[in-house]
C-alpha cells in the first residue's frame, strides 16, 4: 500500500478545535522544515494566517483538502521549546493551540508580516571627533555628548533612556563630521549605581538560585521592603554573566517603570519591555530582540511569558500571588503557571517573588517541590510595621472614619510624614438608596447597584461602563431623599480634604491614574511633604513611598464574610501588601485595620502570626474541603442575551460530562448548571458549572474526552461559552 501523503497541520486563530489539514503549495512536498513557518490560508470566503505546528495524514478524503495560498517563512522563527511549551499550554487549558499562538506572538506576525530589524545600533566619535572635540564649547549639550562618547561607542537603547533629546544632540554633531551611527554588538555599558551590600538572608537565597544553572523553582518570600528586588538584580547579573536571557513578569504596567529604572540604572545592557501600553511597533521590536538571542533582559506582564527565549538563562515571577496573572478572558491561562513550566522545559531556574505567597506556591514549597527562601529582615534600617485592630462597633464614624483612624493621621502629619487611607472601591459611594421608599438605583443592564460617581452628579456602572446622570429625585416615589450610601475612594477624598484642609489630599485610584505612567505623575505630586493618600489597591503594589508613616484600611468587612473560597487569601495578601507600604525608610509604620469584627480569626492570625500563620490555616481548611491546592477545579461558562439559550448548553453538557464520567468510572463531581455570581452582566445571561476532583488527571481526562462533544452541541453555537481551567473568580 503506497505510504499516505502528509500534508499540513495548521493553527488557525479561531474558536475551534483542532488542527486544519491543507497541502503544501505544490510541487513541494510536507516535511519538517515546515513546522513553525506562518501560512496563508484560504479558510471558507477568507484568506488566515497560521502556523503549520505538525504533518500527517489528512482527516477528511485527500481530494476535499485545500492547498495553501502562501508559505510566509521559509525558515523557523521560535524554538522547539516555545512550540513545544505553547502545545502544552494548549493542551492544559484546552485551548486550540490557533488561539494560544495568537495570544503569543506580536500583532506583524499575526498579519502575516515580517518580524522588525532589531540590529541594535550605536554612536561612536569620527577620528575627526577624537581630535576636535574640545574645541566644543564647554557645558554645551554637544561638548557633553561627545565627552560621554569619549569613553567609547553608545548604544541607541542606552541614550533613549538615558539622555532624553540625545538624537538631536548626534545628529548635530553628525551634520560637522564629529560622530558616525554605526551596527553593533552592545558592549556593556557601566551601570549608573552601585549595589547594595546584600545582608545574610539576602545572599543564601542568592547563592541557591544561582548555584545550578537547571531547572528549579525558588519561592523568595520575603515581606515588602525586605530586598527581593535586589536578590533578582543580582541574579540576573549572574545570568548575564553566563550570556543567557533573563525573564521578568510583573503582574500590571503600572509597577514596569519603577522596576524598570531600577534594572537600568544597574544592569548593563538595554532592558526590553513587553506590555499592552505599547504600540505594534514596539511590541514586535521587543519580541524580535529576545526571539533572535540578541535582547538579554525582558521586563514583561502576563503575556510575556510566551516569547522565544532561545538563550535563556533565567526566569523570574515578581509579586507571584497577583491575580492579574491570570487572563480571564479568551484564552485562560495563568502566566506564573506557565512560567513554572516553561522554566522546566527550558531547564533553568525561576525565582517566584512575594510577601504574599498564593497558597498553591505555598503548597508546592511545603511538599518540597519548590526551594522556599524566607528574607524575614527588612532591607536596610527599616523596621516592621505595627499594626493595631480599630474596633468601630457603637463608634460614631465621620466620613466613614472613626476617631482612632482621623487621629493616627493627624499624629504622622504632625510628625512630618505621609498618610494613606485605603479603600478598595473607587467612585463616591457604592450605592444610591432612596430614604423614603427604598429605591436602590441599579444598572438596567447587570445586576449591580449603580456607583455614585463625580461629587454626586453621575452614576456609573462598573461592570458594564453604563453611565447616567443622577436622577434629581427618586424615580420611584418622588421624593428628594436620594443618599449616597457607603464610602469610595471619591467621598473619602472629600471628608480628609475637610478634615485636613492644611495639607494636599491626593486620591489614587483606576481614575486618577490613567495614562502613560499616570500613578508615577499623580505620586509624583505629593513627592516628600507631608499629605494624605487615599486610593484603592493600586497603591497595595511595590511602590516606594519612603515617607509613608501611617496606614488606615477602610472597609475590610465585606472581604470577611464573602462567598469565594479565595476571598480570605486574597484579604489577607491585601492587607500586608497594604501595611507593607508603611515604614520603608528609618521612620516606623503604623497600621490600623478598622472593622466591625475585631474578633474574627483573619484578623487574630495576622496579628499574632503575620502571613504564614494565616496561610497555615488556610491551607488546613483548603485541605478539609477538598478546595485547591488540594483539590482540582474546572469552570465552563456561558453567556447569551437569551437565558433559556444558556441554560439548555450548560445542561446538554452537563450530560455530556455526565455519561463520560459514568462510563469511565472518573471520580470528578459537578455542580450541574448554576446561575453566576452576577446572574445578569452588560444585558448577557451567564450561568456556570464547577467540575472538581481530588485528581488533575481525572478532571483532564474528562475534558478532554467531553469537549469535542462540546463544541460539537447545536446549543453551543448560541451562546459564548469558556472554560477556565484552574479558576480564581467566580464572578
Ligand atoms: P522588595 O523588592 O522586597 O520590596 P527592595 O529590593 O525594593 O525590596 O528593597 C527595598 C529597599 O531597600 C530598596 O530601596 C533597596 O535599594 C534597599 N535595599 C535592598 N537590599 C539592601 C541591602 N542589602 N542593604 C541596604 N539596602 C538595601
Ligand atoms: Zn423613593
Ligand atoms: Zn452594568
């Protein structure tokens, strides 16, 4: 029997499963130099691009098959290990391995272009500027320029971060004969500041991570301040010692151009960086620098996980319980997960950073899989900060604050220093109610209570965008009797403005921060004076407000007592993430928690214990109720304008599962289709069903036998529908 003819196994970006089978642009013949190069595709009346990952046997008769229109590479631009990790990838999530590529690879690549030139270029002086530089005028821009030059050649990436205005400054000098750009391999470039002398705790972790050069998973657990950024300055040293690439995931854009200037005025090549405030450009220029080996550090959120690294050396997940590596929309996959497992594929190392570690890390640490380095010293002279319980039950609050709080701040103000109120909802109030007759108002499209917003003139949603004035009376009953109910960052804003009028009140929230480095700018106002900050967790995150004395947390309550079995983690993160920001220079901290549940064992184990108690107990409970990390979950979501709709999909797989696992004997319970936490969002019905099991490979196998069944249901064409494997919200 003549041998089958391979053809083609092509990635396509869309919703379904599967590879697509099309023949190799004739007279060519499929063979492996194929794989990882782009296609054009016809793909029904369009033209796709996608990405040829296998060859084989085609699925559907021979005749039936399309050809492809173009071949665009003609040679591979990954690596094996990137294919290979971005097929794990999409075989844990279940999700087509089309849409992971897409999720990985820059927008030119994705239109079927070519990656940018990323040949770094530099300045060097001309003989003639060798010899006729001091003829510059001295203290003129030119003379300064040409005197850093005389050290030797510039890089350009160095001088666009370095010496703002430096390209007019070249090309002047260029235009009289004095300086020449030319292509070049970077040298290193002094770095701007000297390092720290690490201090015992600091070096051990040091010494573990770079020991050996394989594949190990180091939990740096050290409380804010403690010097975890400087154990990974001096790690990525060391990796670039070795001429390997170093990798460094931050979990939002906000926290980049603190870290980012820290790595550059120390490391001594160009730091690349990949988050969504860039341009197309840039992104593909930094995913070509790592991708073609000569880029050395990345500096990168959630999706930098998935460039090419074909020299790396060194991977490193800053602030790893932060939920914003997890993508929650599309293609759901977690970022430190993927890391974790890229480090192995790649056999090197990875560090994972936290005060705070998640409890699955925490775990892991425990069983021995990963190193745990603890840094239990602060950094420096700081000392811990101390943090007090304020009890406000029968207390008369003002603006939400009760005496205890207002008096703390007074007392830093006093001193000279800073003071933050914390608050984690942005807007005026949480609700509007009607005195008279109960009226809430809530958003037509979601079922939310609409936020009070701008001094009291506007409403907002915050699930859906919707917005509306607000209504001069109720429109219910009439009367004029409309309050705001509660506290946001707005209103809290207004009462320390009235109680503090002597000094700047600055409010940090999702509002006052957007924009190109919008929380630097907004911090950038209240620089060392004394002030007050109000803001929601934006401010919880590694930045260095040195002059910060005095930490208020409003309203904790409501994460006390939530439904979300992660809600007590993610509090508890909160709250010394939050106190963390107190103290960091030779001025203690002080830390005040107000609540209305001075006796709940959250409170009493962070007080007495700090973190690690809190996560011993959690991690007991955790295990109880079979929950993760002791227990596996799957969520399957959908959503549609229709109710009926999502509910017949979510009980047609329902059974799906069902028989599966009936027939296969697979110890996996679900839940059956539940109404979401918010029933109703942006006018779209969602319900939900949680599988779980005390068995990864149990719940896997069961996915992966029923998902083709899945997405073959007539239902399923309905609705939008997700799934999420290992889930942190239940919205
Ligand atoms: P973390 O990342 O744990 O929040 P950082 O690395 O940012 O901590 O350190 C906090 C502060 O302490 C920084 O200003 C840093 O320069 C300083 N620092 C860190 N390690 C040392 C050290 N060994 N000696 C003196 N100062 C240090
Ligand atoms: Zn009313
Ligand atoms: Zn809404």
């Amino acid at each position: 029997m003549p041998a089958l003819r391979p053809c083609l196994k092509v990635a396509l970006p869309l919703p379904l499963p599967g590879l697509f089978d099309y023949w190799p642009d004739s007279p060519e013949t499929a063979g492996i130099d194929w794989i990882g190069c782009r296609v054009k595709v016809p793909f029904g009346s369009r033209e796709l691009v996608g990405w040829v990952t296998a060859l084989g046997p085609a699925q559907s008769p021979e005749a039936s098959v399309k050809t492809v229109a173009q071949r665009i590479d003609s040679t591979y631009l990954g690596t094996d290990e990137w294919l290979q990790t971005l097929r794990w990838t999409a075989q844990y999530y279940h999700a087509p391995l089309g849409e992971v590529l897409h999720a990985a690879t820059p927008s030119v690549l994705r239109d079927g272009l070519g990656l940018p030139e990323t040949c770094e270029y530099q300045w060097q002086l001309t003989a003639l500027g060798q010899s006729q530089w001091r003829s510059l005028r001295k203290g003129s821009t030119l003379r300064a320029m040409a005197e850093l030059l005389v050290k030797g050649p510039c890089m350009e990436a160095w001088l666009k971060t370095h010496r703002p205005g430096w390209r007019a400054v070249l090309r002047k000098l260029e235009s009289r004969n004095l300086v020449e750009r030319i292509a070049g391999v970077p040298q290193p470039v002094k770095p701007d500041c000297a390092a720290p002398t690490l201090n015992a705790e600091q070096q051990s972790a040091l010494a573990a991570i770079t020991e050996r050069q394989t594949f190990a998973v180091h939990l740096l657990e050290g409380v804010t301040g403690s010097g975890k950024t400087e154990v990974y300055i001096h790690a990525i040293e060391a990796c670039l010692a070795q001429h390997k690439q170093a990798l460094v995931l931050v979990p939002e854009i906000g926290l980049t151009p603190q870290l980012l200037s820290r790595l550059q005025s120390r490391l001594p090549v160009p730091i690349h960086v990949l988050h969504s405030n860039l341009n197309d450009t840039e992104r593909a220029h930094a995913w070509a620098a790592m991708a073609s080996g000569r880029g050395r550090v990345l500096l990168g959120t959630r999706s930098a996980v998935f460039t090419p690294l074909p020299e790396a050396g060194l991977l490193i997940v800053d602030e790893e319980h932060d939920g914003s590596y997890k993508q929650q929309d599309g293609f759901h996959y977690h970022a430190r997960d993927v890391a974790v497992v890229r480090a192995k594929a790649l056999n090197v190392p990875i560090v994972l950073g936290s005060a705070t570690p998640s409890l699955e890390t925490l775990h892991n640490a425990l069983a021995g899989r990963y190193y745990r380095h603890r840094i239990v010293q602060r950094a420096g002279t700081a000392q811990p900060p101390s943090i007090q319980i304020g009890d406000v039950r029968k207390i008369r609050l003002q603006h939400g604050m009760g005496q205890t709080l207002l008096e703390g701040i007074a007392s830093c103000l006093a001193r000279g220093g800073q003071a933050l109120v914390f608050k984690n909802r942005r807007g005026y109030a949480p609700a509007l109610l009607c005195h008279d007759c109960g009226y809430t108002a809530l958003c037509p499209r979601c079922d939310s209570a609409l936020t009070v917003h701008s001094g009291q003139r506007r409403l907002h949603c915050h699930h859906c965008g919707h917005q509306k004035p607000k209504p001069p009376a109720c429109p219910d009953c009439g009367s004029l009797a409309l309050q705001a109910q509660g506290f946001g960052t707005e209103r809290l804003e207004e009462g320390l403005s009235a109680a503090f009028p002597d000094v700047p009140c600055l409010r940090v929230d999702g509002e006052t921060t957007r924009g190109k480095n919008g929380l630097a700018k907004q911090l950038a106002k209240l620089g060392k004076h004394p002030g007050i900050l109000v803001g929601t967790q934006i401010l919880a995150k590694g930045h260095d407000l040195p002059n910060l004395q005095f930490v208020g947390v409003v309203g904790v309550d409501e994460g006390l007592y939530s439904s979300d079995f992660r809600a007590h983690e993610k509090l508890a993160q909160l709250l010394i993430q939050v106190s963390g920001r107190a103290g960091r220079s030779e001025q203690p901290g002080h830390v005040l928690i107000q609540t209305h549940h001075p006796d709940h064992p959250l409170l009493a184990q962070l007080l007495s214990g700090g973190y690690p108690e809190f996560a011993t107990q959690a991690l007991l409970e955790r295990e109880q109720a079979e929950l993760p990390p002791y227990g596996h979950l799957a969520l399957i979501k959908a959503e549609s304008v229709h109710s009926d709709v999502v509910r017949a999909f979510l009980e047609d797989t329902c059974k799906v599962l069902n028989d599966i696992r009936r027939d296969k004997a697979m110890t996996v319970h679900n839940s059956g289709a539940l109404p979401a936490g918010m029933p109703r969002r942006a006018g779209r019905y969602r319900w939900q069903l949680v599988l779980s099991s005390a068995s990864r490979a149990d719940l896997q196998r069961l996915l992966s036998a029923a998902l083709p069944a899945v997405y073959a249901l007539k239902s399923a064409r309905k609705v939008r529908w997700h799934l999420d494997i290992d889930p942190i919200d239940f919205l």
